[in-house]
C-alpha cells in the first residue's frame, strides 16, 4: 500500500469507512474515501452551475434513461442533494391518466419543462414510449411510430426555444439487473419498487434490447445521447456528474473539478 493510500485509511474519514463495511477491505474503504471526496467537489461545480443558470435566467433539461434498476434515481439524487430545491425539479410521472391518453403524447411533457432559471430532471421521458411501451404492448405500433416520426422535431423546438437538453442511459449488463432485482426483492425497504414491468424485464431483455438500439439510431439528430456505463454505481455518478458538467457552457468551471484523472483511474479499476 502506497504511503498516500495509508494516510487515507489511518484518517477518520478511512476508519468510518472501513467500519461501515460488512468485511475488512482496505482498497475498497480507499476507494470510498475517494469517491465521496471526489462527489463532493462535483457537488461544489454543479451548484455554481446552477447558480449560473438562475442569474442568467437558462433553463436545462437533463433526460436520465435505461434499463429498470440501472441507477438513475440515485444518480439524480447525488446531483441535486446540495442544489436548492425551489431551483429544479424532478419529474417522474405516473402512467398518463384518461385525460392524458386522449392529449398530444408530448404534451404532458411540455407542461413541466424549465421556467426561466430552472433545471428539470427527468427520471424516464418521453422516451417511455421508444422502449418500454412498445415492449410490454402499452401502445400500438402506429402510436409507436408516430412517436419516433416527431421526436427529433420535437427535440429542435425545445432547443431552438433556448433550452439546453442533455440525454443520458444508464447501460448495465443483463447479469447486474438480475442481481440489483434480488436484492430490491429481499430488502423490506426496496421491495416496493418492483412492479409488474420489472418482473417482465429479464425475460423481455431481448425486445428491450432491440428497441433500445433503434433508438439510439435514430434519436441522435439534434440531442446526442450519452450512455453512461452503470455497472458500477459510483462509475455512473461520477460519469454523470462530468458529462453535465462539460456539456452545459456555464460560466466560472473548475476543470480540475471536472476532470479529475486520478479518480477517473481509480474508478476503472
């Protein structure tokens, strides 16, 4: 162990860290110290992000996608937990309801778009209807192909109208879904996160899979979309983290902040 590594462990944040796991693991407690401290100076970068988009009166809209269990809730929350909450918003919306079904698909998506100075977080998008509707036969095939007919249109008019759209995908393997659904399944606090899509996940991996990589090609036009490695939670946050953090042209970035070689290193190994 490096003399840097043994200063961290014998530090109270290494102690606490290595008291809070379940089996005596040096390099992993090291690995923890390390991620929290690299997550708080991103915290520290993303909230004068957002203090750039209030005074100048911008507004962002960051799409966070993927597979059921794949990490986006708890990426959105590590983002978000030292932003002021009046200053954005996270949307995950229920099924649409009987109004809802008879309206323009994308319009319940447009009423929560940003206010001046705002940023809205979307836990799943308009997107549901790429992926997991035609999957699990919540819509028909014309709705469906409406649907991929006007996104990229509709994608334009939020940008051209001044907004800043970010999409991300939470990629995980079908290996770590299942193993993520067991322990959501055995935990009594978790186990009311899985519904009846996530019991078809597994067995429909395939459908997901491709309409997923319709998606990708042709959704791209005028918001790229960004996929986000998330086998490993910590990985995604951090790669989350960054790519908001390049992408938005805020003003005042640390980009020693952003780019941080030594915790992008440890965080591949």
């Amino acid at each position: 162990m490096i003399e840097k590594d043994l200063k961290i462990i014998n530090s109270k944040e290494g102690l606490e860290a290595l008291l809070r796991l379940d089996r005596l693991d040096t390099n992993k407690a090291i690995r923890n110290v390390k991620y929290e401290k690299r997550l708080s100076r991103l915290q520290e970068e993303m909230l004068i992000l957002q203090q750039w988009v209030a005074k100048n009166n911008k507004k962002v809209v960051i799409l966070f996608e993927g597979r059921d269990a794949a990490g986006k809730g708890g990426a959105i929350r590590r983002i978000i937990q030292h932003l002021p909450p009046r200053a954005i918003r996270v949307v995950a919306l229920p099924k649409p309801n009987e109004t809802e079904q008879g309206q323009w698909y994308f319009q319940r998506y447009i009423n929560r778009l940003p206010n001046n100075g705002e940023i809205v977080f979307f836990d799943r998008s308009w997107y549901n209807r790429a992926v997991v509707e035609p999957v699990n036969e919540f819509c028909t095939k014309k709705e469906y192909d409406i649907f991929m007919k006007q996104v990229n249109e509709f994608e334009q008019m939020i940008q051209d109208s001044g907004i800043y759209l970010l999409k991300l995908y939470f990629s995980i393997t079908k290996a770590e879904q299942e193993r993520r659904f067991k322990d959501i399944i055995s935990s009594p606090i978790k186990k009311w996160k899985y519904s009846a899509v996530d019991r078809r996940a597994l067995s429909l991996w395939d459908e997901y899979t491709t309409y997923k990589e319709a998606m990708f090609e042709k959704t791209q036009q005028y918001a790229p979309w960004k996929i986000i490695k998330a086998n490993r939670k910590t990985n995604a946050r951090i790669a989350a983290f960054e790519y908001i953090l390049k992408e938005i042209p805020y003003e005042t970035k640390d980009l020693d902040r952003i780019r941080h070689k030594s915790m992008r290193k440890l965080l591949e190994d």
